[in-house]
C-alpha cells in the first residue's frame, strides 16, 4: 500500500482557506479564521483517524482530541458553555475505542475513559443539577470501577473496593444536604459495610465479612439517631452489653 503523503493534506488545507477567503470576499461568511482553524483541526483529526484502519490503536488520542478541539472552535456562541463538555468526550472516546478494540489486553482504559465520562456528564448537568454535581462525577467514577470488575470478576475483584467507596462518597453528598452530620456518617458507614459485603459474596473473600459486620454496625448505630425513641434505643444497648458481660462472668466461675 502506498504511504500517505502529508503534502496531500497540506494541499487540501490551501484549497479550504483559499474557499473561505473567497467566500468572505464575496460577503457570504464572516469570521473565516474561526472556520479555517475549526476545519484545520477537523481535518487532522480525520487524518488520523484514518490510521485506525490499520490498526495503529494510539491514533485514537491525537484523533478524537483534534476533533474535539476542532468542534469547539466551530461551536457558535449560544453552545459556548458545552464546550467543555465536548471536548472531555472526545477524550473519552479515544479511551473507550482503545478498551473496545482490545477487551482483554487494554482494561486499562476503561478507567480513564470512565473518569472522563463523568466529567464531561458533570460539566452538562452543573447547568440543570448544580445540587447533584458531587454526586454525578462520584458515583460516575464509582461505576466506572464496576466496569472494571465486570471485566474479570476473578482476577479485578479489587476493583469493588473503589467503587463501592465512590458510590458511597456520592450518596453521602445527597444525604449531607438532608441528613444531620450523625446520620450521614452512619449511611458512610453503611455504604462500606455493604462494599465489604459485595467483596465477601461476590469474591469470595471471607475475611471481608469482618469489615462489613463492623462497619454495618456503626452504620446502624448512626441511622438510628433518626429514630424518635433513640434514646430508649442507647439504653436497652447498654443495659443489654452489660447483662451479657455480667452473665458471662457468672457463668465461666460456675
């Protein structure tokens, strides 16, 4: 096959400009230069893009990166504020056709594939849901980490752990703004009792069902201030912590 001659897109960039330079000439365009940059950077993206025919993988980065740049500069004024978000998807999906091409050998990009997506939802829905902004690009991350796991669950079982923490750490954002500072730290708890359980089942890791009963517990003991009789709550707990130790005692002289 014949290798592809950069002079051919130098030629093809001359040609654009020279259109555009005409069309503003004529009156029909205005702002060429924004044009002319916007389908320069278009046009190297696709250059690139085209490498991935031959299975040249890493074109994906400069490719979807020239696109993105490209696209915003191509963007009219009333999109301006989407900008960002276009541009972190891009990068996005040059980690996501990496993963795509090759599941088994390059998992690895499901990571920052993920972490993108979820700053790039984040950027969009800070217009809408400003409130929810935590929540989004934590517990996008948080999922991402799922994917991972569901990759391989036998070998990426560790992958569980991260995210059931950012999931966690998501809710937490949401219960912060409805919850006292007791109850939230009592549904933190309870998020990683449940991420050390899912790593118990799912894993088969038995040593985890340690953490989730301890950490399940200090949930609960959280949760419960949100009880009117917690009170009541804390005193049968002592009252019946201490019989157990005191009949415990009894019983062992005997």
């Amino acid at each position: 096959m014949k290798r592809f001659d950069p002079r051919i897109v130098f030629g093809i960039l001359l040609i654009f400009g020279g259109g555009l330079a005409l069309a503003q000439s004529f009156g029909y365009l205005e702002n060429v230069s924004t044009y002319f940059w916007g389908g320069a950077f278009v046009l190297g993206g696709l250059m690139f893009l085209s490498l991935l025919l031959g299975d040249n993988w890493w074109a994906a980065f400069p490719a979807f990166t020239l696109l993105g740049i490209g696209a915003i500069i191509l963007l009219p004024e009333s999109m301006n504020e989407l900008g960002g978000a276009l541009f972190l998807g891009m990068l996005a999906l040059s980690f996501w056709y990496v993963y795509l091409t090759d599941r088994d050998g390059r998992w690895w990009a499901i990571i920052p594939g993920g972490v993108l997506t979820a700053l790039a939802l984040l950027i969009l829905a800070s217009s809408y849901f400003a409130e929810y902004s935590g929540a989004i690009v934590l517990g996008g991350i948080g999922l991402t980490f799922f994917v991972v796991y569901l990759t391989n669950t036998v070998e990426r079982w560790w992958a569980l752990i991260p995210g059931g923490v950012l999931v966690t750490l998501a809710g937490m954002t949401i219960a912060a703004t409805r919850f006292g500072e007791f109850q939230t730290v009592g549904f933190f708890f309870l998020g990683l009792a449940l991420t050390f359980l899912l790593v118990a089942l799912l894993a088969r890791m038995k040593w985890a069902y340690w953490p989730a009963l301890v950490l399940g517990i200090m949930g609960l003991l959280g949760l419960v201030s949100l009880i009117s009789y917690s009170n009541y709550f804390w005193a049968i707990i002592l009252i019946a912590v201490g019989g157990f130790l005191v009949v415990r005692n009894f019983t062992r002289r005997a």
